[in-house]
C-alpha cells in the first residue's frame, strides 16, 4: 500500500508542479529581465514555492533559538541543512523580506519549461568546472549589489546515505560572506528527511521543525565561519532529532 501512495505522490508532484510552474513561472520569467523587478518576480515565486510545499501537504513549526533579528535592509548569505527538494521550497517561505538568489546545479536547467526560469533567476554552478565555481562568487556578488540574499546548501546536495546526520561542508558559502562580508543566517530543518516522500513509518508528510539558529557576523576566515557554522547545525540536528524519537 505505501509504494501506491508514494507513486501516487511522486505523480502528483509533478503535476502540481507542471500547472504551478506554467501558470506562475511565465510572468517570473518576464519580469527576471529587469534587475529592478526582481523584487516583484520573488513574490510570485513564493507563491509558487507555498503552492508546492502546503500542495503537497507539508507543514512547518518554527522555533527561535536566537533572539538575534533579521534586517530586511541587508542581504544575506542563508545556509541551512539540506534533506530534500522541499528545502528550496521552505527557504523562499520563510524569507518574505529578503529577495533570494540560489546557488543550485546546472543540471537542473536541462528540466523542460522549469528549467528556462531557473536560469534566469539563479546562480548556476557546474561543479565539475574550476573556471565555473570560481564565478560563482562574482555572479553572487552582483546578485547582492542589487539587494538580493543569497540562499546555499553548503552540503552541496542531499547526501545519499541517509544515515549521514550532517554532511561536510562546501568551502562557497563561507568565502562568499568572508569576501563580501555578508551576514550568514543559519537554519536547521528536522524531519524532511524522514517525510520525503513517504519514507517514515507513518507512510504520509507532516510538520517539519525549523529552527533559527541565529546570525553569524561574517569575519576574514571562511575557514572559522564553516566551522562555526557546521558545528551549530550539527548540536541542533542531533538534539532535536533523538528528541523526536
């Protein structure tokens, strides 16, 4: 019964997504040609992003653990653990005030019709080319002169072995916001990983936990940054994690 409910699911998602991402993603791609209009673009995309995460039938609790606060005045490198596609989805809901450009994979441009939006409003990173992660700092850089935060998963991916808590961390991120001296805002999710899709025991999504860990000022050594960064979603997962069994 739950392999039906999950090829259910897996058909279901796309076709949200194909009616989602033709009606909403046409006028995105209009207004991505102007820099200025980004700003208006992003709204659609969160309306595209919420149609995608509640259509699907996800939830989410936040929870504070820092009472440091966000200033919609600056941009932002925003870093989280990464679980699963729904991660893109939950980061463009929780960021209202803060335009954001993701750093994702090439590959992804080669999806039909998604794909020709995702390059206009994207950083894309081919990460078997030196010369391509090399400009990813400029293309970033640009992206915030025009006021827009930047959203990284510095695992680089979901990691393939689910038994993997936290993977290690990509050095981007880091140098971005050392660089650039870029606040990183750092968030751990709970619970997709066992939620997408339709892999824990009770066979169907739910209400994944967000925690807000705080702001890390950005400092000279990308090196102390990922370090500080890692270790603070890492002590989250597992506490909250073992809390949840």
């Amino acid at each position: 019964m739950t392999k039906i409910l999950n090829y259910l699911w897996r058909f279901w998602l796309l076709l949200l997504a194909f009616f989602l991402t033709v009606g909403i993603g046409i006028p995105v791609y209009i207004l991505s040609f102007n820099k200025k209009h980004y700003k208006y673009g992003y709204k659609l995309v969160r309306l595209w992003c919420f149609g995608m995460f509640y259509g699907m039938g996800f939830r989410y609790d936040l929870t504070n653990l820092s009472e440091q606060k966000k200033d919609r005045n600056i941009p932002y490198v925003f870093i989280s653990n990464h679980t699963s596609i729904m991660d893109i989805m939950l980061v463009c809901i929780l960021f209202p005030d803060h335009p954001i450009c993701f750093v994702g994979k090439k590959e992804l441009v080669k999806i039909p019709i998604f794909g020709t939006i995702y390059k206009r409003i994207c950083v894309m990173v081919d990460r078997a080319s030196a010369k391509s992660r090399a400009d990813v700092y400029r293309r970033c850089a640009e992206k915030m002169e025009e006021g827009n935060s930047i959203a990284i998963f510095p695992e680089g991916g979901v990691p393939d072995d689910t038994s993997v808590i936290l993977d290690d961390f990509k050095d981007g991120a880091f140098m971005l916001s050392s660089k650039h001296q870029s606040p990183i805002a750092v968030y751990t999710f709970v619970g997709l990983k066992e939620m997408f899709p339709f892999e824990n025991s009770k066979g169907y999504p739910g209400r994944v936990k967000v925690y807000f860990n705080g702001i890390i000022e950005p400092t000279d050594s990308p090196k102390d940054l990922k370090a500080e960064a890692y270790e603070t979603i890492k002590k989250t997962l597992i506490r909250y994690s073992v809390e949840r069994k």
